[in-house]
C-alpha cells in the first residue's frame, strides 16, 4: 500500500475531503456539533493536519495559526489514504492500534459511517490528479 509524500498531499487530499464534507450542507452542522478541533497525526512520512471542526477550517499541522487539538488521531498515511477508500474499519483499526487516539473522539468515530459517501469523491480527486498509485483495489 501507499501513502503520501508529505505535508502538502496530505491537506490536499485528506484536508480536501474535510473541507468536501464542511462545505455539504448535511455533513456539516453534524460535523461543527461535536465542538471538536481534531489533530490528524501522520507518519511514513511525519505529517499532520489540524481540523477546526466548529470554524470549519482545515489547517496543515505546521500552521502557527492551527488552534489547539482537543483530540488526537495518530496513523500512518497509508492507513489515512486507505481509511478515505472505504478500506479500514476504524473501529477494528483502533482496537488493532493501527489508529490510536488520544482525547474523546467518540463523538467523531460515530459520524464515521457519515463518511462513506465521501469514500468515491476522494477517490475521484486521486485520478483527476493523476495519482492512480494512491487508488486501491
């Protein structure tokens, strides 16, 4: 499996499908309702992102202006990119430790079953990009 080169792949596919589900007019009061800043904590490579889910702004983790996290996802960014495929059960993944968590996330791990629908647009922004290596089968 595959994962990002970096920081910038990392905000712009796994930011950019936080910002496609900010800006859905259903996700979103569900989303800003867990009061949640949740830090997206990468590695292989080391990267991270900072999702103010009240203000509805995504920020890349080495932002000084990134608020302060009140939770924290750590995982590789392979499991990232295989999580926004529909690949990685988060539940099973956190019990394996492949996703560990810091802070309440509970909040958040319920609204994972709303992400599904977001499952085939991050796929799509990958081959429009031309990054088919990123697409699992």
């Amino acid at each position: 499996m595959t994962g990002f080169a970096g920081e910038d792949e990392l905000y712009r596919y796994v930011g950019g499908i936080f910002e496609t589900a900010l800006a859905d007019p259903e996700l979103r009061p569900k989303l800003q309702k867990t009061g949640m800043i949740l830090h997206s904590r990468c590695s292989e490579p080391d990267c991270s992102l900072v999702i103010d889910l009240p203000a509805a702004i995504v920020y890349k983790g080495s932002d000084p202006a990134a608020p302060e996290p009140s939770a924290t996802m750590s995982m590789s960014t392979t499991t990232a990119n295989a999580y926004w495929q529909g690949k990685v059960n988060l539940p099973f993944a956190m019990a394996k430790g492949t996703v560990k968590v810091e802070g309440s996330v509970t909040r958040l791990v319920q609204l994972a079953p709303l992400s599904k629908r977001l499952f085939p647009v991050y796929v799509e922004r990958l081959r429009a990009d031309g990054r088919d290596d990123l697409v699992l089968s």
